[in-house]
C-alpha cells in the first residue's frame, strides 16, 4: 500500500480557505457587534434589539422625569417671588392706610369736650403740648383742602390751620401753627410733614390743636383720640 501524497498546491488551497472563513467570521462579528471576547476565550452575545430598545426608553423616561422636576421647582419659586411679592404690597397697602400720631413727644392738655373759659363753646379737639416748632405730619394720607390764617376760614381762634380731606370721608385739622408748609390741592401721605407747631390765635401757650371732624368745617369734630385709638394709634 502505497502512502497518501498531497500536493503542494491542495494544501495551499486549503490553507486559503481556512484563512478566507475565519476572516469572513471576525468581520461578521465585528460589524454586527456579535459579541465580546472574554478573557476565558468566551463569547458574550450582544445586547438584542429589544434591550437597547428599553434601554433607549428609560433613558427617555429619566430625561422627562428631570425635566418635569425642573419645571416643577421652576413654578415653586416662581409662586414663591409671586407671594413674597403679594405680601409686600399688602404691607405696602397696610401702611398707606395706618394713622399716626400728628406729633412726636408730646404731652396730652386740653382734651376733647372739655369746658373752660378758653373756649366760646366746648374743646372740639385734642391739644398736643409741644414746644414751638415742633414738626407736624399728616395723620393720615389725603389732600390738603384748607389752609391758612384766621383758622382757614373757621375762625381766628384757631389761628393759622390746615385741614386734610382723607379717603374714608373723614377730615383731620391742625391748629395754632406757627407755619404752613402745604397748599390746598396738595396731595399728602402718612406721617409726612406738613407744618410746625407754635401758640397763634386763641392759645395759651405752645400746642397743637388737633381735630377729626365729618366735614372741613368747624362743628363737626369727633373725639380725636377715641379715633386714634380706633385705628390702632396709641395716644
């Protein structure tokens, strides 16, 4: 028996072969990312379409989640600047519509009612005992509709005067001062200076004649103090 024989060009054609197939697998792999050697010489099989597929959407779902937290936290503050915002104006409107003092340090005299030789009739005002040239501010924000000597018109007892029209219908005068500083039409706020004190007309000496009255005239005062006190002023 004769012993097999192969040439040499059978086994180079089949070595071409062996070459051929295994580049043709490498490259299969490859471009379709059939997987990933392992350092035991395995193979893990790449991701199915349908896992990339989830993993897409959970990606898509995180992003929305985030973006849906970011919009919320957006309005949050949003609403907060809008109630910070709300609450300052309130307090704005609150203060607009607060009364004050018509003086500072101050002793209470003459009071409201009161009878005495000084006065034709009953005190129709609250005095303020303070030294000439005391500053004088609105109780109460309005405009100015009478001021002047001779009482501004309501008699020259009360010397040189000022009466402010306020928006709830009611008046507040300001009497015996020593100077003016407002002019009829004059549109003031609370608290804001108007005029200085002194002792002119029927006075005794240094004060400021205070009024709350219905109308600007003369004869229709209130108790000034028990309307202070009504608006949360401490006289």
């Amino acid at each position: 028996m004769f012993p097999r024989v192969t040439s040499r060009s059978s086994r180079t054609t089949t070595l071409r072969t062996r070459a051929a197939v295994l580049t043709v697998g490498i490259g299969a792999s490859v471009a379709l990312g059939a997987g990933v050697a392992a350092a035991d010489g395995t193979t893990t099989a790449a991701p199915s379409s349908s896992s990339v597929a989830s993993a897409v959407e959970a990606q898509a779902q995180a992003q929305a989640k985030a973006a849906q937290t970011a919009k919320a936290a957006k309005a949050e503050k949003a609403a907060a600047a809008k109630k910070t915002a709300a609450a300052k104006k309130a307090a704005a409107k609150k203060k607009a519509a607060s009364w004050v003092d018509p003086v500072k340090k101050y002793e209470l005299s003459a009071k409201f009612n009161q009878a005495g030789g000084m006065w034709s009739h009953k005190h129709s005002g609250q005095d303020f005992a303070v030294p000439t040239g005391t500053n004088v501010v609105a109780a109460h924000g309005g405009t100015v509709v009478k001021t002047g000597g001779n009482g501004a018109g309501d008699g020259p007892a009360y010397g040189n005067a000022i009466v402010i029209k306020h928006g709830n219908g009611t008046y507040s005068q300001y009497a015996h001062l020593s100077r003016i500083d407002v002019k009829v039409g004059q549109v003031v706020t609370t608290g804001q200076h108007i005029a200085k004190s002194g002792s002119t007309g029927n006075s005794s000496g240094p004060h400021l004649h205070f009024e709350i009255r219905t109308t600007p005239n003369y004869g229709s005062a209130v108790d000034p103090v028990a309307f202070l006190h009504r608006q949360g002023v401490t006289v």
